[in-house]
C-alpha cells in the first residue's frame, strides 16, 4: 500500500485528478486479497454512463459479458505512432523516454462488452495488454500471442472476478475510454448493498 501528497491540477478540473509525486509515494504496507476488493468497491457502478451522470471521471465496471478481438494496424499507423513516440522522446522526460522507445503494438485490441446501460466496444487503452502480446509473441509468434490474450481475458479473468477501468482525459472530458482489464475480486460488501 502506497501513501502519497497529491496536488491538484489547475488546468483539470475532474474530480479524480491529481498531480502525484513520486518523490512522495512512501509504502506503509502490503493490502490482502480481500482489502484490495474492498478498496475499489467505491469505484464500481454498473456502467460508465452511470458514472458520467454522477459528475465521475474514473470508474470501475463489472461487464456481465465481454470478448476480446484485434485487427493489425496498417503500416502508415504504426509509422505516425513511431513519429508521436520519437517526438515524446525529443521533449526529455525520463518515463516519457522509457516510454517512446517501446515498439508500438502491431494490433488494435479491442473489447466488446455489456454492462447495466447495453452493449459497448471499445479500443483497450491500457498498456499491459500490448505488453503482455510482446512477451507472448517472442514465445508464441503473433497468432498465438493473441489467442493466449484472448484466453487470459476471456477465461481466466472472469472465473476469479474482473473489473474494466474506465476514465475520460481532461482534453476530451466527455469521451469515456477503456483504461485497463483489471483481474479483480468480487467485493462481499458490493453483496451486501
């Protein structure tokens, strides 16, 4: 568990922004299984749509289905992704050069899903999805790399419990994007309301 100051923002005005510095992030200890469900329990709505209606810009959702599909990127994306990484990369900040060297993900990876407001498909926004593709294509080559994120998303996720993370950015405040697949637990308060 991690303990920080944050700031707020001057320019973003969404409730759920802040400003962390990492030189203040301090580890006060470790939550359990069920502390860490119980902990984004608040974040839970049945749908993005309910959250934007509350004034919320970051949620968590527990579709009731979901599946995961791809389509490779054409050459001239993948090329103006390289161009955007290398112009990050130009502007010298030191995550944002970790991060303009990764090789842009070959794939779109999208999901289809229905939470409480119907059914949805959006772009996977997160970064561990194309990270974990990498990894399994050095193992598995593209096909495969795929079919085993198809798997984990779709299989092994649900049996133990996940949650989408959903948010919209400062620039587009009324556009919702799907953040990250999150393996998480039901939440027994969640059952109790």
């Amino acid at each position: 568990m991690l303990e920080y100051q944050p700031q707020t923002p001057k320019e973003d005005r969404r409730r759920e922004s802040r400003h962390v510095h990492e030189q203040s992030l301090r580890r006060v200890g470790i939550l359990s299984e069920k502390s860490r469900a119980d902990m984004m329990a608040p974040l839970i709505r049945a749908s993005y749509l309910e959250a934007a209606a509350a004034g919320d810009s970051l949620t968590l959702i527990r579709p009731s289905t979901f599946s995961l599909g791809w389509k490779r990127k054409p050459e001239s994306k993948l090329q103006a992704e390289r161009a955007a990484r290398s112009k990050t990369l130009a502007q010298g900040s030191l995550l944002e050069k970790e991060l303009a060297v990764l090789e842009p993900c070959p794939f779109e990876i999208f999901v289809s899903f229905t939470d409480a407001s119907g059914p949805h498909r959006m772009q996977c926004g997160d970064w561990e999805t194309p990270a974990t593709f990498f990894k399994w294509r050095r193992e598995y080559g593209d096909e495969g790399a795929l079919e085993r994120l198809k798997a984990r998303y779709e299989t092994d996720y649900p049996q133990g419990g996940v949650a989408f993370a959903m948010g919209t950015m400062a620039k587009y405040p009324k556009t919702w994007l799907l953040l990250g697949l999150i393996r998480l637990d039901d939440s027994p308060q969640l059952k109790l309301i």
